[in-house]
C-alpha cells in the first residue's frame, strides 16, 4: 500500500442525537465512535491521522489522549469541504494519498477502507470513493454513475425523483490524491445553508476530464452513520450480532442469540454455555466449557475453564478453574477466588483472596481478607474491615470451620484448623488448632402475659 494519512472528520454538533455531548463521544459497545474509527485506521498503519475537531472538542480529545494524533479545528460549521480545508496546513509538504473518514461510521472494518484505498492505488484516479446499496436509502448521497464512473453524488434534499429510486449511496469515505487541496477552493457553498461540501469535489473533477471510481462495500452496516438515539442503538444491536456469531464459528453456545449482550472485545472458550439475559461487558475473558446463568453482568474479569455463574455481579475478579458463583453472588474489584471455590447466594466478597475448596456459601461479606484453603465460612459472617477511617485485613488460616452469624473486627488473623463458634464477635486473634467462641450466656426468663 503507497502512503497515505487519514483526516477524520468529527465537528459536527450532532443536534439529532439529543444530547449535550459530541455525536462521536457516544460509545457503541465499550468504544466510542471516534476510537472506533480510530482503531479502523490505526490498523493500517496511514503516515498521520488528522482529526478535525470543533463542537465541545475537549471530549473527544481526552478520548484520544495516548494516540498518535494531530489535531485541527473547524470554527465555524461550513460543511465538510471546509472542516478538510482545516487541514491542510499539516500537509503542506505531504505527497501521499488522503483518506477522508466521517467521525460517525463505528461499524467500518479495516479490509473495506483498504480495499478503497487499493483502488485508488490500482486506477490511478484522483479519487475514489466506498459506496454501498441499500433498500432504505432516504437520508444518503445516492452514487450517480456514468457506466463504471461516479459522475456526481446528490443529496437526498437534492435528488429528483428518479434519483431518489437509486439504491447505492455514499458512505463519505473517500480517498483523494494530493491534488484534493487545489480542488477545495473550486467548491461553492450551498445556495440554502451556505455551507461547503466534499461531494462537489466529484462534479468538479468530471468538468476537469478527470475520472473518480467507485468501491462498493456489499456490507450498508459498515457505513452507516449514526446520527440519533435509534441509529445508536441498531448499531449496538448489530455490534453485538457479529460478536455472537464469531463466538458460536468458534463453538461458544447460546441458548438464545437475541437475548445476550457480549462485548466485541470478549474471550469466550467453546462448549461455554451462555444463558438468556446474561451481560458481558469490556475486558472480559472467559474459558472452556464455563456455564453462566440468567441476569449475570461480568466486567473486567478473568474466568478460568468449567466455572459456573448463575444470577450473579462480578466485578474485577479472577476465577480459577471449577469455581460456583452465586446465585445471587456480587464480587467486586480484585478478588481472587482460587480452584474449586464456592460462592453462594446473597455473599459479597470484596479486594480479598479465596483459596481452593473454600466456601462462602450464604449471606455473607467478605473484605480485605485472605482466606486459606478447606475453610467453611458459616451463613452470615462478615468480616468488619472499615473503622470509619481505615479499612483492615482479616485472616483465616486453612481448615478452619466459621460458625454462623460471625463477625470478626479486623485486624485479626485467625490460624490454621480453627474453629469459630456460631454468634462470636472475634476482636483478638486466634492460634492454630483453637476453639474460640465469644457469647454472652443465655438467660431464659418467665414471660410476661401482657393480656394479663
């Protein structure tokens, strides 16, 4: 591929998308629309990336902080020929090729945007332009052709009826020669909004004897802009779709395909089933042959092969192999449950260490603690970690047994084959091979018939 840089267009107000962010700060899956495209590009390794900000572009500068990015400004809303224009004094002395990109198209794949730019490569022409067909064009440039040829590109507001008919549409991804910059000054604004627009550049090299060719995208999704809540929402939809179906090529099971959200960046291993309802968010990666359950939501975690999750909020947490979870189980940030652990319904554990064959089976918490393996943590024990200014770590030695309704105040450290009575407030620690309980004695009284 011949050198190239990519200019991508981000400073429209986006006035139909209902919000006071930027269009191209919403994200569709756990990406925003400009790192999409971002990403899109990066891939193919262009010499710059431009991105021409004007609305509130603090936003999406802080998105892009860490990129290799230049930066250029469009002040006023003049149209897309003028927000190129903004441009063009970082490429004064470039000779490569430039991809223009909307902002707004978080579905482009890298193959389709090097598949124009080949093209353009193999005609020679001083444009090309990604196209694709669709039965719903209203909205779209429709591709006006002279035989093999783009001859002009008219907007919807601008198209006759006949024109209206035409099926293949603009994407606004174009990739032009270096002489683009002598052909922006050619383009008059519009007669109704005064503004300048990169289509008219087509008409302009026609008049000059020049051909512009067409690479058509057989996939509309890819290049569909996202311009309101409902575009927004369809595009999470197909998103998701072709996560699901990459996974179920690659032997991941689902018991229904509509009903699941998995993130696009998730590792799922096969013979995993995956449950009605369940939600994989970002940085997810979850092994073979996994089980996970109705209504889970799972982000940021590590899930090793054969655990079962049913109804449970993971957070943060790696799971190594044979772990249970839930149901109704809520771990939070850095817990560690090691082999065979059982977690179980209505338990929180939280920024604590589980080791193997150890079970927090009811109603539990769990925070800041180190538990060691072959312990049974008794319905109701909680671990006091907080003492209003410092949070404090809690220690059980392996094989022990915790009675129900415990409540150790931390910082203890409770040794190794202990056993803790049921109803104890542990405040001291406890040494290896002990039995400790903390109770007041039982007093029974006469009661009192208040009828009497």
């Amino acid at each position: 591929m011949k050198h190239f840089s990519v200019i991508i267009l981000a400073a429209g107000l986006g006035t139909r998308m209902k919000s006071c962010l930027p269009k191209v700060v919403h994200n569709v899956g756990c990406k925003s629309m400009i790192n999409r495209v971002v990403d899109a590009v990066k891939i193919l390794k262009p010499d710059n990336i431009v991105v021409v900000l004007g609305y509130k572009s603090e936003f999406i500068e802080k998105l892009l902080v860490g990129e290799k990015i230049k930066f250029a400004y469009q002040k006023e809303q003049l149209g897309s020929a003028d927000a190129v224009k903004q441009a063009q004094k970082i490429f004064e002395s470039y000779f490569g090729d430039i991809l223009v990109i909307n902002g707004d198209v978080p579905l482009i794949k890298s193959s389709s945007i090097s598949k124009l730019i080949n093209l353009k490569n193999k005609t020679n022409y001083p444009a090309a332009v990604l196209a694709s067909k669709t039965d719903e064009p209203f909205g779209y440039g429709r591709i006006v052709r002279n035989g093999l040829f783009l001859e002009k590109i008219i907007e919807e507001k601008d198209a006759s009826p006949v024109e209206k008919q035409i099926k293949e549409v603009n994407s606004g991804i174009y990739c032009f020669s270096k002489d683009i910059w002598k052909i922006l000054p050619k383009i008059k604004p519009n007669k109704a909004k005064k503004e300048y627009y990169i289509t008219d550049v087509v008409e302009i090299l026609n008049r000059l004897g020049e051909k512009v060719c067409v690479s058509l995208n057989e996939d509309f999704c890819e290049v569909m802009g996202i311009n309101n809540k409902m575009e927004l929402a369809n595009a999470e939809r197909i998103l998701n779709s072709r996560k699901v179906h990459e996974l179920l090529n690659k032997g991941v099971m689902f018991l229904d395909i509509n009903n699941v959200y998995i993130s696009d960046d998730a590792k799922i291993g096969e013979d995993t089933k995956i449950y009605p309802g369940v939600f994989v968010d970002r940085n997810v990666s979850i092994g073979k042959n996994c089980t996970v359950k109705g209504s889970s939501y799972i982000i940021n975690s590590e899930i090793e092969d054969n655990c079962v999750i049913s109804y449970s909020y993971i957070n943060g947490v790696k799971l190594s192999k044979n772990v249970k979870i839930g149901p109704f189980a809520h771990l939070r940030p850095e817990t560690i449950l090691k082999e065979n652990v059982k977690v179980g319904n209505f338990s929180e554990i939280k920024k604590s260490v589980v080791s193997r064959n150890s079970k927090v089976n009811h109603l539990s918490y769990i925070g800041d603690s180190n538990i060691g393996a072959n312990v049974n943590i008794g319905a109701g024990t909680i671990t006091c970690n907080y003492d209003g200014a410092k949070k404090h770590q809690t220690v059980i030695g392996s094989n022990s047994f915790i009675g129900s309704n415990v409540n150790f105040v931390a910082p203890v450290r409770i040794g190794k084959n202990v056993l803790i009575g049921a109803g104890s407030t542990i405040t001291k620690n406890v040494k290896s091979g002990l039995v400790a309980i903390e109770r007041s004695s039982q007093i029974t009284k006469k009661r009192v018939n208040r009828s009497e």
